[in-house]
C-alpha cells in the first residue's frame, strides 16, 4: 500500500512535470498541410518519370514551380518543441528531430536545394527531368528514413 501511494505520487509528478500535451497545436496539421503540397506536385513528376502518365511538358514546368514555391516555406514555426510522436497524437515527427534540429534543418536546405535545381529544367523533357527529380526524391528520403515514423 505505501509504495503504491509513493509510486502514484511519483506518477504524478512526472506528468506534471512533462512537456505540455500538444495534440491540438494547430502547428502539426499545417506543417503535415505543407507536405501534401509537396507531394501533390512531386507526385505528378514521379508519374511522369515512372511512365505512369504521358510527360507534358506545362504540367512538369508548372508542379516543379510549384514545389520550388512551397519549398520555400519558411519552417521557423512549423516546428514547436513538443509536437514530436512522444508528445503527441496524429503526428509522425519522431522526437530525434528536436535532439537533432541543426541536422533537420540542413536535411529541408538540401531538399531546397535540389528543388532549385529541378526547377529550371523540369519543363525541358523526360531525359532533362529524371536525374534532377531522383536527385530530389533522394532528399525527401534521406529525411524520412531518420525523422519520420513509418506510421503515426
Ligand atoms: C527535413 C525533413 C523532411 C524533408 C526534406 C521532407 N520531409 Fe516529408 N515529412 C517529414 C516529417 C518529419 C513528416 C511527419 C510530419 C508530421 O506528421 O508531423 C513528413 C511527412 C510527409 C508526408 C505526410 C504528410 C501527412 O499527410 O501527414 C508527405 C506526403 C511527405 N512528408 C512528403 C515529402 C516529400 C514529397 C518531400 C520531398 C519533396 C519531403 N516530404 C521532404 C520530414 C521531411
């Protein structure tokens, strides 16, 4: 009995003294939001290069735009300390990104990068388009395989 008091007490302490619960930041669905742009112009060039649709060359010019454009966003509160999969509900954060946030970052600039350079090209061809777009495939990855869960 003693030691179940002082282990509940114990408990709540710890929840107490936890980071906030941050199931309802709104931070979460908007930076989940700003992926779903990402993917819905990446995954028009995916189809595209994979032969899934015939290449057109307004639609490729237009989606790499638009990736350039939505890239561009600036992350600064997209990110808030706590929203991480240990904290809270409905997010595939992992919680290394907070340990590792130098690293994230610079993970989204090489993204950035290798969007600029699909950018200009996107519009020129399916020879033009394929390494730029498996250039930029490899960043989205690079960063999932080490920040995000594989399922929430
Ligand atoms: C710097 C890291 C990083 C980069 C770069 C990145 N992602 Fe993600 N992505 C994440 C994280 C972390 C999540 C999970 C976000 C959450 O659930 O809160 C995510 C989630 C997603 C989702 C799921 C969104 C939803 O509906 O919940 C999609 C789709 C996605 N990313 C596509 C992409 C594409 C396409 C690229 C490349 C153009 C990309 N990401 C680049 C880190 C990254």
């Amino acid at each position: 009995m003693k030691f179940r008091a002082f282990f509940g007490a114990a408990l709540l302490v710890a929840t107490v003294s936890m980071p906030a619960i941050a199931d309802d930041d709104p931070a979460i669905g908007q930076r989940q939001g700003q992926f779903k742009l990402f993917v819905h112009n990446f995954g028009a060039l995916g189809s595209m290069v994979q032969g899934r649709i015939d290449y057109d060359a307004d639609l490729a010019a237009t989606a790499a735009q638009n990736l350039y454009h939505v890239s561009r966003h600036d992350q600064g509160r997209l990110w808030p300390e706590g929203t991480g999969s240990n904290n809270a509900d409905g997010t595939r954060a992992r919680p290394e990104i907070w340990e590792n946030l130098d690293d994230f970052m610079q993970k989204f600039v090489d993204m950035q990068d290798a969007v600029e350079a699909l950018q200009p090209v996107a519009g020129d061809g399916l020879d033009a388009l394929r390494p730029v777009f498996g250039a930029v495939a490899g960043t989205c990855q690079a960063c999932h395989e080490t920040y995000r869960e594989e399922s929430s």
